[in-house]
C-alpha cells in the first residue's frame, strides 16, 4: 500500500497541497482530477517521489520514504514505481527496445534478460515491429505505448501517468485508458493517473478530485 499522510507544499507563499491524507492499495487504478493548478501533478510527482513534500510523510509498503538515503530512495523508485508523461519522455537516440530497457539497464539487470522481457512488453503492446525504430519513426501512440513498456520494465508495484492521454487523439486515448486495465489484470499493479479525460476517470476504480490544494 502507498500512503500519503498529511502531505503539504508551497511554491513561495502559494499552497499548493494542504494536509493531503490518501492510500493507495494494491491492484487499484486511481484518476486524480480537478482544475488547472489545482495541484494535481505535485500530489503525483510527490507520491512518486520525484518531489518532496515540505511536510507529511509517504509510506511504501510501511517503509516512511523521508528516512532513506538519496540512494536508498533512488533504488526503491527505480524497483518499484514507474512512470508515463504526457509526452513520451523518450530519448531520441535510442530505439523502441533501448529505450524501454533503459531503467533496468540503470538499476543493473542483466543485458539479455532485460532485452527478452522488454520485447515480451513490446508485443504485448503490439510494437514487435518497431522495435528497432526510433522515436522520430513512430507514432504518437506507438511512442506512448513504449512509455508504457518502460514503465513496466522492472515490475513495478505502482505506476504514476501524468496526463497519459493528453497528447493523442480519441482513438488512441480510448485504447491507451483500455490497456491500463488490461496491464493493471496482468502485472497486478496499481496505476494513478491525472486527467482531464472524462472517461478514463469513470472508468477508474476510484476518482480523487483536488480543489485548492485539498481532496473534497
């Protein structure tokens, strides 16, 4: 279980989360909505641990995450969460399957069994073919899919989308929404999702609406 208790942060004089309170539990796919600014994507990168809070606490498995080490806290990101930006975050230079193998390659997995996963991944998602492709050779939804894979490289336990769908069109938002729970049934790992898309937060198990820095 992921916990967040009494979570705050400013940016200057602004509150941008107030005592935020919010689990997360195993298997769950989570949407969290509200308007521009709202806070939404802080709450995120926090429970992610890409940011810190200036108070409260995340717990991980009941393991308290302000405790560790930077390198400590590095190794639990890098097993056990993984991440989707709306726009792909791919590194230009490599192909489909480097780029989906490259958090592996940095936690120091073995070559060859992070390669067969990573095209496991690849053709589950109906990328086989573009494996060797760069980035710049791909789709928009192709280039979202192997996100996708990259963030399910390690296995992790929680996966973190920001604005997933926000940069494709109808068509490949849907399928996008539909994969997660898909993904969700198969790897038994939970996703939380910030969107403005309608439908994918009624498809949810749960919607959290963020209204000035606070759930309501």
């Amino acid at each position: 279980m992921l916990e967040a208790v009494n979570i705050s942060k400013k940016y200057g004089h602004l509150e941008v989360l107030k005592n935020i309170n919010l689990k997360i539990e195993a298997s769950e796919i989570v949407s969290i909505v509200g308007a521009s600014g709202a806070g939404k994507s802080t709450l995120l990168h926090i429970l992610g641990t890409l940011d810190k809070a200036d108070s409260g606490k995340i717990y991980l498995d009941k393991i308290e995450l302000s405790q560790l080490s930077d390198k400590l806290l590095s190794g639990v990101r890098n097993e056990k969460i993984g991440f989707i930006f709306q726009f792909h975050n791919l590194m230009a230079e490599l192909t489909a399957l480097e780029n989906v193998c490259l958090p592996a390659w940095v936690g120091k997995a073995d070559k060859k069994k992070t390669e067969e996963k990573a095209l496991e991944l690849l053709d589950l998602l109906n990328l086989s073919e573009r494996a060797t492709h760069l980035p710049s050779e791909m789709s928009g939804g192709e280039q979202q899919r192997v996100a996708v894979a990259r963030a399910l490289i390690n296995s992790p336990r929680y996966v973190f989308a920001d604005e997933p769908s926000g940069n494709l069109d109808s068509k490949n938002a849907d399928e996008l929404h539909r994969l997660f729970f898909d993904l969700r049934d198969r790897f038994n790992c939970s996703f939380v999702i910030v969107t403005h898309n309608p439908d994918l937060a009624g498809m949810s198990d749960r919607t959290i609406k963020l209204e000035d820095g606070k759930i309501i």
